[in-house]
C-alpha cells in the first residue's frame, strides 16, 4: 500500500489535471490544466506551429496530423487538409497573443455535423520555472439526446491533446 501511494505521488504532476466543469442538455465546458516544464513562449510556439508533431492522428479526419495547421491571427483557421484537395476549417481564431492566450470558436470533429459551436481558451502564465496552461472549452447546441452526453468524450480527447503536447515539449515524443 506504501509503495502505492509513494508512485501516486510521483506520477501526480505528470498527469493532466482535466474535467468536465459543467454540462446540460444544451451545452458544457470542459477544463483542461496542466504544467510545461518550458516558457509560455516556447509552449505557445509549438501549440501553433508543431502541431502536426503532437496532435494524435486519430483525431483527423484525414488520419494524418501533419495536415493541421493554426493560423495565428484574427480569423485565422485551425485547419486540415484532405486528400484530394478538401479541407476541414476545426475552429476559428479569434483571438491571438503569442506567448500568452489563444481563443478559437467553433465545433471540433463530429460537433461539425450537428447544431453546437464553441469557444476555447488556451491561457499560458510562467510557473515554477516552466508554464501553466489552462484550457477551457464551452460548447452549445442541440442534440436530441442531449449536449451532456458528448461532454466526457470531449474531455478525454482534449485531456489527450494537451497531454500529448506537454510530452512533446518535455521529452520529444507525444506519447
């Protein structure tokens, strides 16, 4: 049981501190915090410049993160490229200041497909010598069964990407 409790203790700062603030039939918000051992400006550089490096490709349309790109800048897109010449627009910027924050509006993935849109925020502030980043997802909509129903699922994948991205940063590898 010591043993146990000795590794929880070790692998705590590792993991993602992630949750699903709130959610009802027409919407939730979902929170994702954790700390990079890097400067929000280094952080921020790879969030929007090296995402094809860490984005899990299972969560493309096109099965490849190396067709994503983020355009940071007003109206700027979080976008993919698709075989063939097609292309997916994910969110919108809206909001850019590198190094500090990035906002976005709009569904991700499947969300496209239904009446939800959304807004994130992607804040980074100096911390313990590295960057505490703090995501914030809030998306409305109708779904007959329910927004709350996509809740968790959106959690887990954002938890993942973020998770993924601070790997990346700290050892190389996003897994």
């Amino acid at each position: 049981m010591k043993k146990i409790a000795t590794l929880i203790l070790v692998l705590a700062p590792l993991c993602a501190n992630a949750e699903v603030v709130d959610s009802s039939s027409n919407g939730f918000t979902v929170k994702v915090a954790l700390t990079v051992k890097a400067a929000p400006a280094d952080v921020y550089r790879k969030l929007v410049h090296d995402i094809g490096e860490w984005w899990n490709p299972e969560h493309t349309f096109s099965g490849s993160p190396h067709n994503l790109s983020i355009d940071d800048k007003p109206m700027g897109c979080f976008c993919e490229k698709l075989p063939g010449g097609g292309g997916v627009r994910h969110l919108e910027v809206v909001y850019a200041s590198p190094g500090k924050s990035l906002v976005m509006t709009g569904g991700l993935g499947p969300m496209q497909s239904i009446a939800a849109t959304g807004s994130m925020k992607i804040q980074l502030s100096p911390a313990d010598g590295g960057t505490k980043l703090e995501m914030v997802y809030a998306v409305v909509g109708y779904l007959p069964a329910g927004m709350q129903t996509w809740a968790k699922p959106a959690d887990g994948m954002l938890t993942e990407q973020f998770t993924r991205l601070r790997n990346y940063i700290e050892k190389g590898n996003p897994k």
